[in-house]
C-alpha cells in the first residue's frame, strides 16, 4: 500500500502519523524546527515571511484551544493567512458532510488544513480527498495519531540527549487511549531508540502493545529503572468515572510520578508531559516544576516543529 | 426615493441588494472580479496589498461560519485588519442597541461592516446609521436580501455563457423563503436575461412572484425545459418539520435535482447551488458531482467578487 | 511594598491598575496616545509597524466582545500578531491551572497579555508568574481595576478640558460593584482634580469610599451642581434584580442623567459613559446623544491610548 503522506518522489506531502514515516523525514523536520529556534534559548522566535500569502485553515472538529492556538501562532510566525474553524457550530450541523466541508475551503483556495477530530482516521479522510497542491497537517484524530505532539516531543528528547540509539524511554499513563503515546512509539522506534517501556495498569493497555516493540511494565518503580527519558501521558478524567480506572487518589498512588519514583530513573532523566497536566494525578507538582522537567520548553519546540512542518509541506527553504 | 447603496455620483456606497443596482455596477463588479483571478483558473488568488491599514469588521448576528470565512479570507487576501464578531454573545445581550453597537465599532475606526442578521432590513438600517466613509455589505437579512451570493452566482454564468441575453435560467426550491433567490432574480433581469424560471411548489412561492418578472412552473420537468442554468435552492431543515414541506423523500422525488430531471435541460446546462447542500433532498448526489456540476467553481469565484466589492467601496484600484 | 507594576528603573512593566501610578506616568500614556490620532479628529488611526513580530494574547476568562475588540484593534493597528483565546471553553476546563495556562502561552513565545477575569487579582497573579520580558494588561479584574478604561477617560477628559487642576468631576452610580469608578477615582485624584464626587444611593457605596479622597452625595441635583465633568457607571441588570436596586424605572428617577438634572451643571460640561449603555436606566437618550455627550469620542481614544499603554510596555517609540 502506497503511503498516503509521502508524494512520488518521496517527499512529505501530509503530515498524518509518524506511522510509516522514514526516519530521513522525521530528522529532517528536527534539523529544520532547529533554523527557527535562536542560539540563545530564550531568545524570540522572529517572524519570517516564509508562508506570506498562503491560508493555513484551523479545521476543530473537537474543541483545543491550546492545540489551536500553537498551530495559529507557527502559521502566523510565518506570515500565513489564518482563518480558525470550529466545525461543530458551522455547516456540519446543517447537513453538510466533512468532505463537502473540505471541497468548499479548498475551493477558497486553502493552501493547508489543520484538521482535529475526534474520529481515528478524519485526517487521512480529508488528505485523500483535497487537490494535489493542498496540505493536511493532523492535529488529532480519535485515537489514532498526533504526530506534531510526538515531533516536538523528539526534538525535545534530542535537544537534551543529543543522541536516540542509546537511550531507554518509558511512557507512562494510559496507552490504551492515548493517540500521543501511539504516535510516539512509531517516532521513537523509526528514530532508532533501542529500548521504548510502557508503564501501565492492564486496563489501560491495548492487547497488542507488544507487537509496536514495547516492553511492558505494570510496575512504575520497576519500569522507571535507569531510564533516560520519562514521558508522561494525561489521564482523562472522563476516564475515571467508569470502571478503567480507580479514584484519582489511587492512580496517583500507583502510576503518580513522584520524586520517590523519578529516584528510579537516571540522575539525568528528563520528564516530559504533552499537557494539560492534571496535577497530583499523574504528576506530582514539585517533579511538574522541578530540576528535570523540561514541559515548558517542550511547549517551546513544540512552535518552532509546527513552523518546521508548514514551511517543509509548502515547500519553502527556512 | 434615493437609492441607499449609491452616493451623489452614482456610485456604490454600500452594497445592500441587487434590486435597483443599475447593470453598470453589477458589471463593473464582475469585471474586477475577473482581475482577481488568474489566467490559468487553477491558479492561486493572490494577495494584494489593496486595503492594508483598512479595518474590515464581520458583524455576525446570525451564526454562519462558511460566509463568514469567505469574507474573512476576501478581507485577508486584500491585507485588511479583520475583526470578526459574533454578536449573540456580545454586547446586544447586555441590553445595548444595534445601533449603539455600529456607533462603537464606528468610533473605534471601521472601515468597512459585513453584516448578517435574521431580520429583514437590518443591513440597511446599519448603512443608514454609519458615517460617511464607512461602508457596509449585507452578507444576508432575513428573507431580504444576499447580494454578494447574487453576484457571484452572476459571475459563474458569465464565466461559463458569456453572455446573458440569450440565456434561459431555472431558480428551483423555497423561492418563498429565500433570500439568495429575491436577490439572483433582481440581478439576472438587470443583467438582460430574457426568461428568467421559478420552479416551486405553491407553498413556498410568495403570492406576488410574477411581479418579478419571472415565469413560474410547479412541475419540474416541464419547468427545466431547454434552460441554460440551472439553480438550485437550499431547503432549509427547519421547514421540513412545517406544515408548508412534505418529507424530505417526498420533497426529493418532485424538486430533486436528478439526472433525469437535469436531462430535460440543454446538453450544455450547467449547475449551480449556494451551499451548503442537502444531498438527497434537493439535489442528487450524481448531479452535484457531476460534469454539470459548476458548484465549487461559484465558490471561488465567490472570493474572487467579495474582493471586488470590497475594493469597489473602498475606492481603490486593482 | 514594591510596586509590581513599575520595574527598577521606575519605568511602566505592566499596567494592573491605576493605583500607583506615579503622575508623570499617567501623562506619558495620554502623551504618547495622542501622537496615535491625526490633528483632523475624524482622520484614519494609521496602522504602524511598531509591533511587528510581536505576540499579543488576547486572554479572556470573561466574555466581552467589546473590549476584547478594542484590543484587537489597537493591537492589529501595531502590527501585532493577535491571538484570543476564550478561556472557559478551554484547558482550565480540563483541569489545568490558570498558572499552567500562562506558563505554556510564556513558552509559545507571547510578548503581552491582555488579562480579563471575573476574580479581582487575578492580573496580578499573572503579572506576578510571566517571565522578565513578558508585560500585562489587565482588561478588567473582578470589581478591583480596569485601568485602560479609566486613562481612556483621562484622555478625553483633557481633550475637552486641557487641565485637570481646575476640575469639579462627578462619577454618578453602582460605584461599589465597579472597577471602572475605582480606577477612575485613583487617576484622578493623581492627575491633580481637585474635587473628584461620588453620587450614588447608599446601598450601591463602598463603606470606605470616602478614604479614596472622594465628596460623597445621594441626591444627584445637588451633586451635580457646577461640575465640570459627568462620569456615568453602567448598572449592571442582574443587580436590579436583588437586594440592592429598586426596580430600573425607580433607578432611573433618581440616578438616571436627565436633560434636567444635567442643567445642574456647569453650561459646558461633558458628559462620559463607559458603555454598553442601559439608555433610560443610568441615562437617558437624549443626553446620550447630546451635544454634551462625548461618549463616542471615548471610544476612538480608547484604541489609541490601547495602543500608546501597549507601545510603550513593548519599549518602542511611535
């Protein structure tokens, strides 16, 4: 089966899934997020004129602001045309179908879709069906992908390791549910890490883990043995009210990352978190705000990857 | 009476309604439409620099995030400001007028007012009420009135017939209801087309249709005889729950646009719908997917005369 | 106490509230605003590139679309990248922090926040948590300070009156529940007005309203006796249906502006609003629409003197 995100001669033409995705693109995207990041760490990331002229449309089928919002500030950084769509209160509810949706905004002349949803396979749905000079970048797609969230998170991963073929990575949290965790163990693996954990209770893993080459652990002080990296997963809430899961009080007594925990790790681990963080749920505040925490500046790479992916699918040099 | 859409010079001040725009304007706006669009028609719609500096306010009391979007990104091609407002949650609910409102965002710099509204009129209450250098587009009142819908449905004729006094033109569905209906009536009589057709059932014509000039049938087949154009209607859902509506089967097997019906037309009759469609109830999916089918290109062109309009009240060249 | 608002040079690093303020401050924000409006008054507020590149968050945990606009405006017309973000639909109600929201906007590399918020304080809290080069702008807190409408009313106050050592001002209405006639009262009594009036029933009166340094009157006739200025409150309705307010007709025979009660005044006062109005509640038509009335003014000086506070926390000269 041909890949979907990639045109004839190899090049990426969607951003879908890090699913499939040559390790050759996956660095590529890095090395470029890197032009847009100044020496100095905390210096701007300036605006530049690479997308001038373009319309980049934000199409929410299911409600992010955050997400939204890193997505219109990459796009505007590069002086694109921005237009946000919240689909639950426009045409779909009057009958019209995602696809008729589509046509018409690529009849406006789109140059790129973002297109967030809360069914698996939404994306790819709309990448099969716009014109060859248009571009989906999926922002979320049930529980399927989110391959932007796992490209910032690589590159935070590099930036502080430098390296991915001598590191020990563990996930932590509710894999079953979590399109990022897919997303990340595809990037992680395709980029070379030798040994990917999964820490979780039973309930909150697919059947097949093993199969993505994982190793499991149902154990949190076992499975944070001498890792390098630990990455948090967001509990749902709305999990926690059926039968997956205990009270918040006993997830966090199990699966909380604590300093007690951290202890098992690597003196140099870094802890990541996609966010929103649901504190002293699984992550304790002072391990959130502490010494290895590197969420905030995950945030950070996390614009300049998304301004690394628009720029690279227009086909414009940084 | 003087006609509110024209200053002292006979020129457009505001575009309010088709009716009484006299055939040099309407022309005037295809025309420099024509010059926003590329030779080669799948090519980009380029941004200008037209209106950069200019305040272009979207005034939405009505939701509809598809003609929202299409003046959003008319406004942004011409490198306007755009300010989009959706004023149910907004200051009328705090008990402010209208009019208190347009004296704000008056008084805060507009240049330019889009407007939406449920009532009938409300456009023209808006340009009556603003300052001399503000000027306003009724993006659809009530039953009233959506020129720009008109205009563009104009432009997609002339694109595909050249001309428009030698043409027979269909208007199909809830003429009674329809705004995009009074206003494409009023600018294809202006515009020299010679038999213009209403095809409805008596419940949804208004009593006094033929006052307009047109013809009217309730048979389609007999109705869609040797026509040039074929447009249709959107049927609103909220209708089919009336008395005035049978059931959405029943309204497909009489007004549906099928293959069968389309046949009775001219080989060469194209059609056109202002979206969003229903499919299945008054247009078949083969028909508006089909060869005929001119439907997404009215979208693009819909940008296209949007920008020509809001140039043409700035007073700006292209 | 340290004043948070001022950095160590004595130069403005966030503006939170009026209290505080040194004079020399207040009259460099009315200065710079006024190079922001052409001598002809009616002349185009120019967009100036003073902000290029810069990100302004526009951050409202309260919904209100118009001053959310008055924001937009000014921020747009510096050339600002724009993003709003309302944020009851949004991360906090997934359970994150307002402080984890502001640390993960800190990190996309925001430059300004704009802070509207039901809770008094809650600017400063953020002003408080933003990292050295971030500035903020409190949009109104609670019932504590909503400063930018306070030196917008500075403004015309010596557009029409020149100096402010001169001045009888009357604030008439719900001065206990507003944030508006606290910042008003602080402005000012530091810009110099010698006799700065409360006019207002007892019930809507804080306890300690005369420690701000404010005559306190309950019959409107005498307060407004050979006043220079009239500053009307807005009433806010859902207080009319409590404790506190008789019913809207009772509030408007004592406390409404009438022509009569206007004629206490001095011949040449002028007569503000901060709006939305509740016209023949706190004032009546035809003082609203006066010649005496310059609340539409206030409001074309409330973008520039937006744009003068955002210019000068960014360090730029106009």
């Amino acid at each position: 089966m041909n890949n979907p995100q990639l045109d004839k001669n190899g090049e990426l033409r969607h951003l879908l899934s890090t699913e499939g995705l040559p390790a050759r693109i996956l660095r590529d995207i890095l090395d470029r997020a890197a032009t847009f990041i100044s020496t100095a760490e905390d210096d701007e990331i300036r605006k530049v004129p690479l997308l001038h002229g373009k319309s980049v449309f934000n199409l929410f089928f299911e409600n992010s602001t955050r997400t939204r919002t890193t997505f219109e500030i990459a796009a505007k950084r590069l002086s694109a045309d921005v237009v946000n769509l919240n689909i639950g209160s426009s045409s779909t509810s009057k009958g019209e179908t995602l696809l008729d949706t589509v046509d018409n905004l690529c009849a406006m002349r789109a140059d790129m879709f973002v297109v967030r949803h809360s069914a698996s396979g939404a994306a790819h749905l709309v990448a099969r069906h716009v014109a060859p000079n248009v571009h989906v970048i999926n922002a979320g797609d049930g529980r399927h992908a989110h391959p932007t969230q796992a490209l910032l998170d690589m590159f935070t991963i590099r930036h502080y390791k430098k390296e991915f073929h001598n590191l020990r990575v563990a996930i932590v949290g509710d894999v079953a549910h979590s399109r990022v965790a897919r997303s990340q163990i595809h990037a992680l693996t395709t980029l070379g890490v030798p040994e990917v954990r999964v820490i979780a209770p039973k309930t909150l893993l697919p059947t097949d883990v093993e199969r993505l080459g994982v190793r499991v652990f149902h154990n949190m002080t076992q499975g944070l043995q001498e890792v390098d990296v630990v990455m948090m997963l967001r509990v749902q809430n709305e999990r926690m009210q059926g039968a997956l899961l205990p009270s918040a009080q006993e997830y966090f007594k199990y699966y909380g990352l604590t300093p007690e925990k951290l202890a098992q790790a690597k003196a140099d681990a870094i802890v990541m978190h996609p966010g929103p963080m649901n504190r002293g749920v699984e992550i304790d505040s002072s391990v959130a705000d502490g010494a290895q925490s590197v969420i905030l500046p995950q945030v950070m790479f996390g614009i300049a990857v998304r301004m690394a992916v628009m720029s690279l699918l227009a086909g414009v040099r940084p």
